[in-house]
C-alpha cells in the first residue's frame, strides 16, 4: 500500500445556500478588508454574500474580474492590487482560474520573489493571508487542493504550484451557485471532474482512502451530468454533480491526476482550448493506451460509470471507455482535435510540452514516452 498525505481545508460546508458562511468564517479569522475574486458571470449572484460580508464588519476589496484563463501578468496584477489595499483576506468565487488566482494572491502578496520562482511542487513555503473559496462550476475542485495553474504565455503552457499552503482555511460549496453555468461550460467542467476522479483510481499512486472518493465521484458525475446539461434547473441534478466534483478535489492533493491533464495542458497552452474540452477529447484515448496495465481497474471504474459487467475485465473497461465517448458526445463536446482547429503538423510540438509536465505523467499507470504521446494526439485527431 502506498503512503499518502491527506491535504484537506479545516472546514468544508456543502449545501445549498451555504455560500454566505463564508463570510461569517472570514470575520472570525479577524478579517476585515477583504480582496474578493471573482469573476463577470458571477458577480451579480454575489448579494447575499457581500451583504453578509458588509454585515460582519468585512470591507470589501474587489478585483477586476477573471474572465479568462489567468496569465502570469494576470495574477501580478491582482497581488499588486492586493499589497497596495493591505487586505488581510481574501475570498474566491468562481471557477478553477478565479479561485488558482485566488489561492496564490493569498499566498504570496507579500513576497517580492515572481510566481515563476514557486512553479513545481513544494516550493512555496507560506501563505500570507486567510483564504476562503467558493466553486461556482462543478469542476476544477480547486477550492479543496493544494494545487493552482497560471498560463504561461512565453512557454505556451500551463504550470503548476503544488504546496500544502494552497489549500484553502475553507471552503464551502453551495450547489446553488451553479445553476446559471451555461451547459456548454457545465459539459466541460463535469467532464474535467469526471477526469480527476477517473486518473485518482488509475494511478500508480492510487490508495484505498482516496479510491472512496473517486469511485463516488464518478457514481455521482456520470449518473447527473447529462440531467445537468439538458436541464440547468434541476436541483437534484446540480447537487450531485457539485458533490462529484468535491469528491475529484479531494482526490487532487494525495493522488493527483496523470497523462489525460498532462498532455491536456499543451491544448490550452497554445491552442486556450477550455481545459475541461481538452480533457473530454483526450480522455478515451489516454484510457485505451493505460487499459493494459490495469483492465481490473479499469473495470471497476466502468461498473462506477454504471456498465453492467459482462465478461472478462479488459472487456468491460473496453465498455467503460465506450460509455466516457458516447456521454461527452451527448453533452455537446467536440469529439476530436480537428474540431478544435488543431492540425496534424502541430502534434510533434504538443507531445514534445506535454512530455515536461512530468510531475504527472509519473503518476499514470503505464509509462508514457514522447512517441506514446505523438500517438494519442494522432489517434484524437
């Protein structure tokens, strides 16, 4: 059995209307000058929050809003803000890109050093301020990881800071602030969650704790994304997927993602396909390359996603894979590379950036050369 290390916030509230908890869990960190980030869509759902912020006492800093995947410049921009209006908290809601923006203007506001210096895992050391996050797609599960992505635009790639000072005094996810999520953008994101929770249970470093909750998550994503997309009211529906997506965000700081994220990020790194599409078209093409060192596991994966068993394992996996393609094809997401405008003749560069994200692809089941790669990128073209 492998050893793990469980890095979860100190408090974790779910359910609906549970947003405005957060600021009350501010106030009684003794905050009262809030940077609150967040993003265009989102703002005006805000009310009860900010009143509840203005009721504890809590002054409110806003910062301009995060309206696309955050840029090293970006992110400089909001610490600037940050240090020059001396807050002493600060409050993400949003999706992955607010909340990683989030996360990282809490933890280095005060350091001189550039974010670049922190890109890897371990490497940054404090967090400055109180930090409070809340999701408002089922998605990204950053409100609960150590984990936060910057495009770097020179290198065209996105990278990573890995550190348990990234993990959130709190989150709280309230299923609620998902309800207004376009289905397009509630297809990608529960199709990113699904990954996470899929590459947690195939992984070399995969451990019974966290094996709960991936094999939950994909139960609940997989039985609730497609009710989500077709029907943005549904209630029910929205409240499973987010509770899918916590349990992938749980899974994110023990375990980690593998191939799927890392040759995904070269995808949205220069081509800025949205990165849970990215995900979507890689997915059941890393899955039948890793089949071979796992079919069990990936089995039991497939009984997760609901396949009935018939067979020997690799068969059902096989089923497992099929049934990934046909549910992201119903919710709308394009299907291959070509799809999204990205040739054959730009894969040798694709595989080459993909090959440096190596703090994942170590993790994945079956060891994954740069030709590997060339191959995946092929067969999803």
């Amino acid at each position: 059995m492998n050893s793990i290390t469980l890095l979860q916030p100190p408090r974790i509230g779910f359910g609906n209307d549970c947003a405005s908890q957060g600021a009350g869990f501010l106030a009684q960190l003794g905050c009262r000058r809030v940077l609150l980030v967040s993003s265009s869509p989102v703002l005006p759902q805000l009310g009860a929050v900010t009143d509840a912020l203005q009721k504890s006492g809590v002054a409110i800093v806003a910062a301009p809003p995060m309206d696309r995947e955050p840029t090293l410049p970006g992110f400089e921009a909001v610490r600037q803000l940050a240090r020059r209006e001396r807050v002493d908290g600060v409050l993400g809601i949003g999706g992955g890109s607010v909340i990683d923006v989030a996360k990282l203007t809490a933890a280095l506001v005060d350091d001189k050093q550039p974010v670049r210096k922190v890109f890897g895992i371990n490497l940054l050391k404090d967090r400055a301020l109180p930090l409070v996050c809340l999701p408002t797609t089922a998605g990204t599960g950053a409100e609960v990881s150590p984990n936060a992505i910057l495009l770097d635009e020179a290198d065209e790639l996105k990278k990573g800071v890995v550190s348990p000072h990234l993990v959130p005094d709190a989150a709280f996810v309230d299923p609620l602030l998902t309800l207004s999520v376009p289905p397009a953008v509630t297809a990608a994101t529960g199709l990113d969650a699904l990954t996470h929770c899929i590459e947690a249970y195939a992984n070399r470093y995969a451990h019974p704790l966290v094996d709960a909750y991936a094999l939950q998550g994909i139960r609940l994503i997989a039985g609730s994304l497609l009710r989500a997309v077709r029907h943005s009211a549904d209630v029910e529906a929205r409240a499973a997927l987010a509770l899918g997506s916590l349990c992938g965000g749980l899974c994110l700081g023990p375990v980690n993602t593998a191939a799927v994220h890392a040759l995904s990020y070269p995808l949205g790194g220069r081509f800025h396909v949205a990165h849970g599409v990215a995900n979507a078209v890689l997915l059941p093409h890393v899955l039948r390359f890793n089949i071979s060192a796992a079919p069990e596991r990936y089995a039991e994966i497939a009984a997760a996603l609901g396949v009935a068993r018939n067979g020997p394992a690799l068969r059902a996996a096989e089923r497992g894979v099929e049934f990934l393609s046909e549910l992201s094809r119903d919710c709308g997401v394009p299907q291959t590379l070509s799809e999204l405008n990205i040739l054959h003749d730009a894969i040798p560069a694709l595989a080459r950036s993909a090959m440096q994200v190596t703090r994942l692809l170590k993790n994945n089941l079956r060891p994954l050369a740069e030709a590997d790669a060339i191959r995946i990128y092929e067969a999803a073209c």
